[in-house]
C-alpha cells in the first residue's frame, strides 16, 4: 500500500511541484488549497502525511496541524510544515504546535522526500530501504 500524502498549500505552482515529486518518489499524492479544505480532507482521507503551508486563507498551518492532530489523536498523520516563514520564533511555534518537522522555503524537492521518509521511519509506519527512489 503507497504511504498517503496530502499537501496544503494555497500556491498552485507548490502543489503542483510537490505533487509531481513525491508521486515520482512513490507517494500517493491529493491536494488542498486552504486550511479548512485541508482539515476536512484530513479528517476524511486520513493520509499517512500531510505538509501543510503556515500562511493560508481560511486556517494558517499552525492551526491545521493542531485541529487535525487534536481530531484524529493517535491516528493523526505526521504534519510536516512547509513555509516561508523561517524565523526562529516561527519554526519553535510550528514545533510546538505538534508539527513533527519544519521545512523553510525555498526548499528541496529531494529534502522533503527525505524528510518525510525519516518522519515515517521515525513514526514506524515504513521501514529503513522500503520506500524507493
């Protein structure tokens, strides 16, 4: 079964990017564009991940990751914050809010692949070598 990915992100050109590269990693890949489309995606999908934008019409990320997390409880997805706002204040807030990584952009494709695989080693939902480049 391909690990699920949900990206919220209000960029088009984002979702599209992020879309394409970790469908070619392997992941299976569904979009939102707004914090309260994303939660609701969430709570009905219940994706394995979900990298999520901070700054959102609607709901920012910080207020997705903990409505999803607090809705799901153990069953929550990893939430992976993918954002431009990379002060230190901003990426402690992010953490603290139960996001269990924090992506500044501009970003690497190939680190959010990375990222989210050690998140899912570390999660023990895959294990080391099972999901390919």
């Amino acid at each position: 079964m391909a690990i699920r990915v949900l990206t919220i992100d209000d960029e088009d050109d984002i979702l599209k990017l992020v879309r394409i590269k970790l469908s070619k990693a392997g992941f299976e890949v569904s979009t939102a564009r707004d914090g309260e489309e994303g939660i609701e995606k969430a709570l009905a999908e219940k994706p394995d991940v979900i990298v999520v934008d901070v700054m959102m019409p609607k709901k920012d990320g910080y207020q997705v990751v903990a409505e999803v997390k607090e809705r799901l409880g153990d069953k929550a997805p990893i939430a992976i914050l993918l954002t431009a706002k990379g002060e230190e204040a901003d990426v402690m807030k992010g953490l603290a809010g139960r996001a269990d990584d924090y992506i500044i952009k501009p970003f690497s494709p190939r680190e959010l692949v990375e990222r989210i695989k050690v998140a899912l080693i570390r999660n023990g939902k895959i294990s080391v070598g099972t999901q390919d480049d």
